[in-house]
C-alpha cells in the first residue's frame, strides 16, 4: 500500500482506497503512477498529464469505442514535446543575447563618452583597447581626440623645456583648459620671482604682487616691499630734508642766528668738531663774514642724495650728500665762485646732527 494524492482532488489517500474520502471518485483499480515523473493519474487517460509519457501496455481500462493510442500517436507527442522545448529554448538563448549585447552596447557608449570628456591619453588608449569592435565612428572619434592630446603633450613639453615665460602664456592662450594649466601657472609664478628677487626694486615686487595675487610666493613679497619702502625716501621725506638745508644756507646769506641753529641737534658733529653745540654754529657763522666780505649767497643748484636707515620702530635717520656753491663778493669789487660737497646727517627729529663740507678745487 502507498499514499498518493488523488488525480482529482490532490487529497493525500491510500492507493488501495476504493474511493477517495473527499471527492468520492474511484480510486482501486482506476489509477497508474507514471514510470517517467512519478506523477498518479486515471488509467483511462491513455498518457501521463505532465511529462505526457505513455501509459503501461494493459493498464489502460477498455472504454467501448476507444482504442488505446498505437505507436505513431506516442512519436507525434514526443515529436511535439521537442520541439516545444526546443522553440523555448532558442527563445531563452535569444532573449539572453539581446540583453547581453543591449548591456554591451550600452557600457561601450558609456565609456565613449567617458572617454571623449577625458584629457587622458591613457584612457582613450585604454577604450580601443577594450572595445576593437566599436562602432567605427566611435573609434574615429577617439582617435581623433588621442592625436590632439598627444600634439598638446608635446607643445606643452616644448613650453617647459624652453623655461620661458612667453611660451608658456602662449602654451595657456592656446590650450586655456589643458591638464597642465596650473603647472604651466606655477612655473610662470617662479619666474616672475626669480626676477622680481633679482631686481629687488619696490616697483618689481608691485608688479609681482599685481600680477599674482595667489602667487606661492604673495607673502614674501608683501614683506620685502614693506622693507624696501621702509628704507625708501618719501617725496615728503626728501622735500623735508631739502627744506632743511636749503634753511640753513638762507639763514647764512641773512645772518640769521636763530634760524640757523633751529634745525641743530643739541649736540652735533659740526665741520670736525664732536659735540659742537649751537654756539659753535653761530661761531662760524661770524667767520664766514670776514672785515672783506661785502656779501655772499649760499645756493644748492643740484639735488639731494638720501640714504634713509632704520635706528627704531619707525624712527630714522637721514643721511645727505648734496653740493653748494658759494658766491662771494668783497668789498674790493671782487668776486669768486666756490663749490663745497656737503656730507651730512640728520636725526628722527628733522635736527642735523652731522655736518661736514669739503671745498671742490678745480
């Protein structure tokens, strides 16, 4: 005896039972369990449902007028089971081919794209590598884009090479969106430092910080001209200073006392003397105005060479060479025109502390 599911209503029963418990069809003597599948169907159907498989010679009940199926019956159905697999499977294999050569196509357009957009030679060389069956168009196109980035490479290299700050801008007008752009920024940067060191000029670290405001080296150069200007003359500086000498030499031609010690230091190198006071200064003011000497006038026909030194926190000193001339007049009717070098300097505080002359004979 064996449990089997009933043909009709799949109920689980006896092979034996006379009828099933739960349709009420007949079950002993009415069934046959396929040889192929195992399936349990009525001998009266003549083949197995599922797998269509014949069934066993002399367990098919005799029905009046039915005869069982002869051999061409069974080659026909086992004709048409193939074939139906057969049309299911091409269909399988083709369904499969179209999804995989629409995944192929598309990953292929997706990387020549990818690769169009790129600036990598290494990657356009890495697409005909990997796709030799593209679309020809798509293979022209690569190569056309690989030939300009090879001829870029070169002109870019040309432009390294030369170390000149011409190729390189001329490099960058004619390929504004290259890779190598911020190289190309980089050593420009370089250069115009290196000359902006070299001529080490207020106006030269300007134009570096004009013209690189992001430039590796901004800092230095903010601080380097802040040094040069330090030490610079100012247009007001120098008018100052000329203003002071120009002063003392109208004081001398006035005979003026006080003006002429209103620019002294309280203690100053006068003409050789250390520590020469404001006294000293009139002395020799006296002896210029020998018993022979109707008059004279002091002029500077030439301009002020200043030297500006840092002695603290924004506090300098001025040193100044600059020529006089003298024109004397005595009280014989004679004249004479002398010319003096002047050497000196003045303190923070626009005083003279040093004051020297010497006569230019000849």
């Amino acid at each position: 005896m064996a449990i089997i599911k009933c043909p009709e209503c799949g109920h689980q029963i006896s092979d034996k039972a006379p009828v099933c418990p739960n349709c009420g069809i007949e079950i002993a003597g009415k069934i046959i369990t396929c040889p192929n599948c195992g399936e349990t169907y009525f001998n009266s159907e003549g083949s197995c449902p599922h797998c269509h498989n014949a069934a066993p010679a002399g367990n098919m009940e005799q029905t009046p007028g039915l005869t069982p199926p002869d051999n061409e019956d069974k080659k026909k159905n086992n004709k048409k089971v193939y074939i139906a697999s057969v049309v299911i499977a091409i269909a399988i294999i083709g369904a499969c081919a179209y999804f995989y050569t629409s995944a192929q196509n598309g990953k292929e357009q997706d990387e020549y794209e990818y690769a169009m957009r790129s600036d990598d030679p290494t990657i356009l060389q890495t697409y005909l590598a990997n796709y030799k069956d593209a679309p020809q168009e798509h293979i022209d196109s690569i190569n056309a884009h690989l030939q300009i980035l090879i001829q870029q490479d070169q002109e870019w290299i040309d432009a390294l090479v030369s170390g000149s700050k011409a190729a390189l801008n001329e490099y960058l007008d004619k390929h504004p969106d290259s890779p190598h752009r911020q190289e190309a920024l980089s050593k420009i940067d370089s250069i115009d430092w290196a000359l902006c060191v070299k001529a080490n000029t207020s106006d030269a670290y300007q134009e570096y910080l004009d013209l690189h405001s992001d430039g590796s080296h901004y800092e230095e150069a903010v601080l380097a001209l802040e040094k040069i200007k330090s030490n610079e003359v100012s247009s007001d500086e120098r008018l100052a200073i000329s203003g002071i000498f120009n002063n003392f030499f109208y004081c001398i031609n006035s005979k003026n006392e006080s003006g002429l010690t209103a620019n002294i230091g309280e203690h100053v190198n006068f003409l050789g003397k250390q520590d020469a006071s404001k006294a000293d200064v009139v002395s020799f003011l006296h002896k210029l105005y020998k018993a022979d000497v109707e008059s004279m006038a002091w002029s500077v026909p030439g301009n002020f060479d200043i030297q500006k030194k840092e002695i603290g926190t924004e506090q300098y000193e001025y040193d100044t060479t600059f020529m006089a001339e003298l024109k004397l007049k005595k009280t014989d009717g004679s004249e004479a025109t002398n010319q003096y070098r002047i050497n000196a300097k003045v303190d923070p505080d626009g005083k003279i502390i040093e004051f020297a002359m010497t006569k230019i004979v000849g």
